[in-house]
C-alpha cells in the first residue's frame, strides 16, 4: 500500500481523487467542523467515484447506512489500529465488496435488538441479504444461488417490506445491526463466495 497524497483541505481531497481516480480514498483525522457524512456527500455531488474508506472517530450509527448508501466502501473504527485499516484498503481494492470493521459492527450489533426471526425471513431471503451486506451486487448474488437478477431483486424488495425499509443500505444497515452479516446463511456453500 503506498499513499499517494495528504491534505487537510476540503477542496485538496477532491483534487487528490481527480489526479488518482483509480485509488482507494481514505478519510481520516478530519477538522472538528468536517463530518466524514458531510465530505463524502459533496465528493458524490461532484461526481467523485473513487472507491472510499472512512476511519471513524466519533460517530453515531445512524451515519452508517447513509455512508453505505453514498457508496462507502470501507469502515473501520480508529481505535482499531493501522491492520484493520490495511485490511479494508486491500479488501476494497481487490473486490469492492463493502468492509466494516469488527468494531463497528460490534457497536451495530449492539443496539439492535439481534432478533433474527423477527421480522421472520426465509432462509432464501437471509442468503440474498447477507450477500448484500458483503457488497455483492444483485448479478452476483443470483449466480451461485442459481436464480436470476430479477428474482434477487424481487427477493430484495420482499426483504424491503418484512424489514419496513426503503432502500439496499437501509436493509443492510440492519443486517449488520442484527448480526445477519457477522454469521454464514445456513444454506449456502461457503466455497462458493
């Protein structure tokens, strides 16, 4: 892993991920008047794609899925220490699924209530959602389980509404919050993902 730039200017991130299009964005150690939610939301806003890591420091959970659903890939809790935020770098970098650290999924897990069978999902929809939650894409998602695209999605908005949400980063907010994500669905082949 080699850092291509640092800045401690708002208008200096943007220009580091213009010149560096293709490398992951860290987000870390930013000014007390700058909230990761707030940086990330106007680097979308100006069309910046780079693939992004946040390094929280205090943070409510609530941020979560907003930082997931402007396509945050990487989440890892500063008191974790530079392993972690290695580990979500390379995670990201090489297949882009979405990577939280065991931190904050910690801190997730803990103020859900972790009652998995309540909204009650099938074991179908349990595998489709914590594939989600790994930042599988829905084309993805449908190949080892042997179905197509449109039936993941349709799978998808039935979670929807058993979970009385409107979006993916709303569902896998509370995959994560409930501890989908930290276990294996019980229906798959764990080689084949």
């Amino acid at each position: 892993i080699e850092a291509a730039g640092t800045t401690g200017r708002p208008d200096g991130i943007e220009d580091l991920c213009r010149r560096f299009p293709d490398s992951v964005l860290v987000i870390a150690g930013l000014r007390p008047d700058m909230s990761t939610l707030a940086v990330v939301s106007t680097l979308r806003d100006r069309a910046i794609r780079n693939e992004i890591v946040a390094v929280m420091d205090d943070y409510s959970e609530d941020e979560i899925p907003h930082l997931i659903d402007l396509g945050v890939k990487g989440l890892v809790a500063r008191d974790e220490g530079p392993a972690k935020l290695f580990e979500a770098i390379r995670s990201v970098d090489q297949d882009q699924r979405i990577w939280i650290s065991p931190g904050i999924a910690r801190k997730l897990v803990g103020r859900g209530n972790n009652d998995l069978d309540q909204p009650r999902l099938t074991g179908r929809e349990r595998d489709i959602l914590w594939l989600a939650a790994h930042g599988h894409s829905n084309d993805r998602i449908a190949e080892p389980l042997d179905i197509s695209a449109g039936t993941v999605r349709n799978h998808l908005s039935t979670i929807y509404s058993k979970l009385t949400v409107h979006t993916r980063a709303e569902a896998v907010a509370w995959a994560w919050m409930t501890g989908l994500a930290l276990q294996r669905p019980p229906r798959q082949n764990p080689t084949t993902f």
